[in-house]
C-alpha cells in the first residue's frame, strides 16, 4: 500500500486524479488542497508528509493565471516557485518521490519541430519563468522526482479554454481566435491516467517527460472544434496574435515531443480531438 499525496487537488488535474483513485487498488491517496494543506507553508508540508508516511507526492497546485501573474509576480513566485523548493527538499527528507507537473509555456516558441525533454527552455511570460525555476528548485533540493512538462490542459473541472468557449459559443454569434499559435490540447484524465503509471515506476534521480495529447492544433482549429462537437451555433473567426494583446506572451509554437514517455511507459496517447469528444461528454 502506498500514501500518495495530492496536493492543488480542487484543481482540474487533481480532480481528474480523485475521479481515477476510486478505482484504484493498493493505493491511499490523500487529497488535499490550499484548506487542507497550504503548500506555502514549509512546516505543514513537512508535518504532513512524515505523519502520513507519504511515499510520493504529487503536486498539481499552482499559480495557473497566466495573464494575472505578470503583475501579481509575488504570489505566482511564491506558490510556483518557493512553494516547490519546500517539497523537494520535504520530500527528500522523508524519501518520497515528487511528482511536479511544468509547462510548454517555459519555451520560446521559435521552434519549428516538438520540443525534446533536453530543449533549453528561454520563457517569455512571468508564469512560464516560475514554472522553469521550479524544474531547477527540484533539480536542486529533490533526490527522486519526475518533472512532466503539459501544455493547454482542459477538464470538465475548474476554469479552461474549452469551458470558456461553449460559454461564449452560446452568449454571442461571433468570436475571433488566435490562429498562429500551435500546440496540442492535453485532457487532463489523459494525463492523470499517465501519472498513475508513473507512481509504478522506480524512480532514480530527476526525470523529464513530455505529455500531451497526440496531434497538433492553433486554439482556433481547437474552438472550431468545440463548437462542431457541441454543435453551438457560433461562427468562430481566425485572428493573428497581434490582433488579441494580452499581458503574458505566449509560445507561438509548444508542440512537445512524446517519444520518451511514450517508449518508457509503453503507452499509446490518444488524439487531441478524440480526447475532447470524451471531455465534451462529461461537461
Ligand atoms: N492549465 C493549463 O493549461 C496548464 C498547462 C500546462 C501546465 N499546467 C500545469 O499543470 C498543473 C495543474 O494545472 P491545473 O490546470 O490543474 O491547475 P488549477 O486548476 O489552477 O489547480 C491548481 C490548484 O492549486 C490550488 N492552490 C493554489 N495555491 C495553493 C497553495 N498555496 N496550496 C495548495 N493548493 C494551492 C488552487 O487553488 P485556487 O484555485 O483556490 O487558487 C487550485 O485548486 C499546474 O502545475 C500547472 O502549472 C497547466
């Protein structure tokens, strides 16, 4: 039987964890979010590993708003950075093994072919800078850890693109969308099911896996597809990003190259669009 810790798990991933444990055997999860276990705080982390014997911990909180941490840096620092520098070195001190979800958004974006585990992340958003300072925080402090690097994560839980356009699909008769912007959407049950394999896994040092799912779209082709799917009535324009500012800069290209997670755990990765009809359904 082992204790996994889930912390942020009022999250889109960390529900999508709890809706997979129910199922699960010779496993304990305890799921906790910032009520239960304020990940900021180094004292509590380190209580709550050692009473509960964790032997992995997964950690799926985090400063999410992209846009808002460019001027709320403190917080975004603190929660994404600070934050991950004391589970790394709680988790060493009570061997368990931290599993830590990055981002896409630590690249540039100025490649033209899916970005490899071992690619030098350049970020150019506030988030994106925390979330690679996190990767050398665990690099630093953490003894065994997987680092999975995701990208344009969606759920039928929390706040995310494909909830925000079935909304505005249904209140307005246009919406323009960024079309020069390419990556791959990643379900979060998906991702979660990964997870669950890796908790299997003996690991040994620190690790990088890409994931995301299977094939590659600009968030217009993936509102397209919402709306078709959900057969919403709402034309849905192409724009460039120019024509949409906003605070952060995102990567003109994320595509993440899944060859090494793919090999190691033997797994096939489903479709993006496959993937979204599953979500779609459970809206
Ligand atoms: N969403 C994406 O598109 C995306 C893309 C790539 C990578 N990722 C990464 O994937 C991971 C999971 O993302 P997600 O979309 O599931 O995130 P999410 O839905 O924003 O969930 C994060 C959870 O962490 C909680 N939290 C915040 N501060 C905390 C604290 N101090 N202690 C404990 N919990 C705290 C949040 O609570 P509040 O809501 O109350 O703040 C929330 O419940 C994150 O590491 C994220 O950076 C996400």
């Amino acid at each position: 039987m082992r204790n996994i810790l889930v912390t942020g798990s009022n999250g889109q991933l960390g529900n999508a964890i709890k809706k997979i444990s129910s199922k699960l055997i010779n496993y304990n999860f305890l799921f906790t979010d910032i009520e239960e276990l304020d990940i900021t705080s180094y004292e509590q982390i380190g209580k709550f590993i050692h009473k509960n014997k964790i032997n992995i911990v997964i950690n799926c909180a985090a400063y999410t708003a992209v846009d808002q941490a460019e001027t709320d840096r403190e917080k975004a620092f603190l929660i994404n950075v600070t934050a991950v520098e004391y589970l790394s070195i709680q988790a060493k001190a009570n061997n368990a093994t931290l599993i830590h979800i990055s981002t896409d958004y630590v690249f540039d974006g100025s490649s033209q072919i899916p970005y490899k585990e071992t690619d030098l992340p350049d970020p150019k958003s506030y988030y994106g800078l925390t979330k690679y300072e996190a990767e050398q925080k665990i690099a630093q402090f953490a003894e065994n850890a997987i680092i999975i690097r995701t990208s344009w994560l969606h759920s039928e839980y929390g706040h995310n693109f494909v909830k925000t356009m079935i909304r505005l699909g249904y209140e307005r008769e246009s919406l323009n969308i960024i079309n020069d912007q390419f990556g791959s959407p990643t379900y979060a049950a998906d991702l979660a099911d990964t997870i669950i394999k890796l908790t299997q896994a003996t690991i040994k040092g620190i690790i990088f896996y890409n994931y995301s799912n299977e094939g590659s779209c600009t968030w217009y082709e993936f509102a397209k597809a919402i709306m078709e799917l959900k057969k919403i009535n709402c034309v849905v324009n192409p724009i460039t990003t120019e024509e949409y500012p906003t605070a952060a800069v995102r990567p003109k290209y994320s595509l993440l190259d899944k060859s090494k997670i793919k090999k190691e755990l033997d797994i096939e990765i489903p479709f993006w669009k496959e993937s979204l009809k599953t979500c779609l359904k459970n809206i």
